[in-house]
C-alpha cells in the first residue's frame, strides 16, 4: 500500500477542496509537498498528520495569521518549542473563555426553551 496520498484523496479525508491544499501550501501552512513524476502532489503520512493539527487548530477558531506564524516557528526547529508552547498556551485560554460563553448561552436557551414548554403546557390545559 502506498503511504502517499493524492491532493485528490487528501481533499476527499480532510474535506478541504484541492483549492485550499494548494493554498495552504502558498501561504506556507503547509510545507512544499513532494510531487510525482508528473507534478502531482503527493502528501506524505507527516503531512497529513500536519495538516490534521492545523484543522483542528481551524475548529478553535485560530486565524490563519496566526496558524502561519505557529507554521513558521515549527519550520525553525527546536529553538522555537518554548515560543510555539506559549502560542497554544495564549490560544487555549481564548477558547476556554470562547467555551464558557457559550456554556452560558447554552444555559439562556435552555432557560427560554423551558419558559416555552412551561407556556404550551399551560395551553393544553
């Protein structure tokens, strides 16, 4: 079995479009992929493993501004743990506090929703 994935295959997993690996790989998200004989992109299992990291870094709402300086400091090496563990660091207290925002809309809605049942229960009365 080949480990190497096509931009095809990789679209299809990931559900970014071809457009967006290409993208990716210009703004420098993602490192210039291994390419076939005849150009095609091939991404090796520690790319898809990178992009992964980055998609979930996409579900906690990290900006592409940022996820490229974290792209930059991961591709200088080792000098740079500290940096890229206190990047995850300030960017995890963000979503914590993103999270219990919404825990307390979650809680309003539930709060409304239960007056609106209360309300129809009167009504079949």
């Amino acid at each position: 079995m080949n480990a190497y994935q096509t931009i095809d295959q990789v679209a299809k997993r990931t559900g970014l479009t071809a457009y967006t690996l290409r993208y990716y790989e210009r703004i420098g998200l993602l490192a210039p992929v291994a390419r076939a004989a005849g150009g095609q992109r091939l991404y090796a299992p520690t790319d898809m493993a990178w992009l992964e990291f980055l998609l979930r870094l996409r579900t906690t709402h990290m900006t592409i501004g940022k996820m490229q300086t974290f792209a930059k400091l991961r591709s200088a090496g080792d000098s740079t743990i500290a940096e890229r563990r206190q990047m995850l660091e300030s960017h995890l207290q963000d979503v914590e506090a993103e999270v219990a925002a919404m825990q307390k809309a979650v809680a309003a809605l539930q709060v409304k929703i239960d007056h609106y049942r209360m309300l129809e229960a009167k009504e079949d009365v």
